[in-house]
C-alpha cells in the first residue's frame, strides 16, 4: 500500500449512530495497483478506508468515565431547570388567574358603586322635588316671623322707654 498523492480523491462520509460519530474517508486512486472500476489491469477495484472515531474517549484527551459523569451532570442540571421553570410556570399561571379574579371582582364593584350612586342621587332628588315647595314655604315663614318678633321688640323697647318716662314725671 502507498501513500496517497495530490492526485487522489477524497471522499468524507458520515454515519449517524448511538454511538460517537466515526468519519469515513475513501480513496480511490486509478494509477498503481488501485483501480476505480472493475475494468483495467489489476484484479478488479480497492478502495481504502480511513475511520477515524470522534467519540468522547478522543476528544481533548477526555476519559470516557468523565465524560459520561458531565453528561449525568447536564442532564441533572437541565431536569433540575426543567423543574424550576415548571414551578415558575404554575406560579405565573396562579398569578395571571388571581389577577383575572380580582379583575371580575372589581368590575362587578364598580357596577354595584355605579347602581347605588344612581339610586341614592334618584331618591334624594326625589325627595328633594316633593318637599322643595313646602321646604320653601317654611323658610319663608320663619323668615317673617322673625322679621315681625323684631318688629314687635323694637315697639316693646320703646313702649318701656315712654312708660319709664311717663312714671318719671
């Protein structure tokens, strides 16, 4: 077997496995003892495989046992942060729903404070309309009755003054 030249061809395949990912790379070289197809001078057609593995046991020097104890480790920090966003879900999903109950609430509030501002304002202006007259009429009254009780002092005071001065002589 020789090296392979600047002449050759490379082809570089992939196959996806369980396992780690191994590379394939063939050659095939139509000079020499290697012959592409099955016509020609030789005893038919070679081709030479290169499989490199690029696994964890290759990778930076790492050993397969560390490997697989960061890969227990990742999977226990993403089902530990899968967790915790749970949790945070529920606990967003409870405070979206509270707010929703406290919104209806208010909403229903607000309508019975609307309901009893318009029946408070009716009874009162209703009130207000039957006796307004009458209300009136009082005021009134009493406004005269004090315009004549003052009246009637100021003729009392005077009345005194000139019996005073009628004893006096």
């Amino acid at each position: 077997m020789s090296k392979p030249d600047s002449a050759s061809e490379y082809e570089i395949q992939y196959r996806s496995t369980i396992q780690p990912r191994t590379a394939v790379r063939s050659q095939s070289r139509q000079s020499g003892n290697y012959v592409s197809g099955g016509t020609g001078g030789g005893g038919g057609g070679r081709v030479l495989k290169m499989v490199t593995e690029m696994g964890s046991a290759t990778i930076g020097g790492i050993s397969p046992a560390l490997s697989a104890n960061a890969a227990k480790s990742f999977l226990e920090a993403t089902d530990k942060e899968k967790k915790e966003l749970q949790g945070l879900n529920d606990r967003l999903g409870n405070y979206i729903d509270r707010v929703k109950r406290l919104e209806e609430q208010n909403r229903k509030l607000v309508a019975d404070l609307d309901e009893l501002r318009g029946k408070w304002g009716k009874d009162t202006s209703e009130i207000k309309i039957k006796y307004s007259e009458s209300l009136s009429t009082a005021r009134k009254d009493i406004d005269d009755s004090a315009r004549r009780k003052a009246e009637i002092d100021v003729k009392v005071a005077r009345l005194r003054d000139d019996l005073a001065e009628y004893r006096n002589r």
